[in-house]
C-alpha cells in the first residue's frame, strides 16, 4: 500500500475544512489542469483527490473525470458535490484500473505523502495511454518568515527529525524511472496575508493547534500561547503575517 492508515485518519478528520486550511489548493488546482492542458472529453484521472480541488477544474474543461481517494471521508463528500464524476475509494499504488484507461493523470499534493512514489508513478504510467500526460504538484517545504513558529513548534513538541521532504529534482528522477520522457517543470507561489495575530491563531485553530496545546501541562499551555502571540505581533510590525505557500508543477508524457 502506498497510502498509510494514519494518513487516512488524518485526511477523514480533516475533510470538512480541508480547503480553508490548505487554502492554495483550490489555485494550484487550476493551475496543475491549465499545465496538463487536457482537451474537452479526455478521460482524465485525478488521484488523491480531496475535495476536488484538481477535478472540479477538469470538469470546467470538459474533461470525464474520475476521481480516487484513499479517504472514505473525502470520497463521500466528493461523490456528494459531483455527481458528475466517477468517484472511489483506492490506493494511489493500486488503482484497480485496466491499462491505458486514461488520457491524463494528474495528483495534487499527493506524491509527497505517499509511502512509495516510485510505486505510484508506476501506476500512473501503466493506466495511462501512449501519449498520454501526468500533471502533479509538490510542494516546497519552506517555512519563509514563519520560521519563528516552527522552531516554537519543535520547542514544545520536539519532532523535525523525520525524513527528508521529496525534492522537485527527484520527483523529476521518478518520472523518468517511472517510464516517462523528462518533464517539464513550473514553480508557483501563493501568499496568503492576514490581518493580525488573532487571525493566525484561528488559521491554526482549523489544524486543531489549540487543543494539542491545552493538553499540555497548565505553565507549558501558558507559556507557548505567550510566545505565539509575542513572536506574531512582532511578524506583524515588522512586515505583516503572510502565509508564503509555494509549489512546483511537473508535466510528464507517456512514450
């Protein structure tokens, strides 16, 4: 499996408020179908579709859409808003598709959390058609002026020693191994300006960063929301709080 159980629980929970925490996805959607360029009526395949941030922009070109998911919570609301589309539950490294089903593949956001990309890539080229295209989104894991937040972060929950995030140069290699020509590749960026502290704070409250903080012990509670505050009002003098997301979009064709 490609997709873990952890990552499904994580993404059922979040299901309902997916899009105003990741706020860009609904942009960058856009973007990653404009890149794949699919005409009206390519059957067009979106893996680790979400809440349809990729899929809803293929269907506004005309394309026939299906859309797979390794989140029941996400696949029910998904088949709830389209029901235009096909829509089901699957592993991105198991399909479950016969070969050459599909004009174009695209994922967002989805390699960089999968267990094994190389495994997926597979499956991407192998329902794909000679010719056809693979669109997918990365993003870039750079923390910009919020730097201040993440080394809180680690201050008081520790963590930050995992494995090292996937690279746009190496997502690049995969496709290759996977069977494709070499992609092309495009860089996007997303800001996101709010207004004042307390608009952060709620930004995190959607991630549900309040209530992991209240479980800790009373003084420690105290002491993160006191150096939170201290160090978003000084983001906020200095040149405002920005929520700097940025990704790259890679283009694949099969031979």
């Amino acid at each position: 499996m490609t997709s873990t159980e952890e990552g499904r629980q994580k993404y059922d929970a979040l299901a309902d408020r997916y899009e105003e925490i990741y706020f860009y996805v609904a942009d960058v959607g856009r973007e990653l179908v404009s890149l794949a360029e699919p005409p009206a009526g390519a059957r067009l395949l979106d893996v680790g579709a979400g809440r349809g941030a990729v899929a809803r922009a293929a269907l506004a070109r005309g394309c026939a859409v299906t859309a797979v998911d390794a989140s029941a919570g996400m696949v029910s609301r998904l088949a709830a808003d389209f029901p235009e589309m096909v829509v089901r539950q699957g592993d991105a490294g198991a399909l479950g598709f016969p070969a050459d089903s599909f004009d174009v593949v695209t994922a967002g956001f989805v390699v960089q959390v999968l267990a094994s990309p190389a495994a997926a890539l597979a499956e991407f080229r192998r329902v794909l058609v000679p010719g056809g295209t693979v669109a997918i989104s990365l993003e870039r894991q750079e923390v910009g002026r919020l730097a201040w937040l993440h080394d809180l972060n680690r201050a008081f929950f520790g963590g930050g020693d995992g494995a090292a995030p996937l690279t746009a140069e190496e997502l690049d290699e995969l496709l290759v191994s996977a069977g494709f020509n070499p992609p092309t590749r495009a860089t996007v960026t997303i800001p996101k300006h709010l207004p004042d502290p307390a608009a952060l704070w709620d930004w995190l409250a959607l991630q549900g960063v309040p209530a992991v903080v209240d479980k800790l012990p009373t003084e420690k509670a105290v002491a993160f929301r006191e150096q939170f505050f201290r160090g978003a009002e000084k983001m906020h003098r200095d040149s405002g709080i920005v929520l700097e997301f940025a990704a790259t979009l890679h283009r694949a064709t099969a031979p």
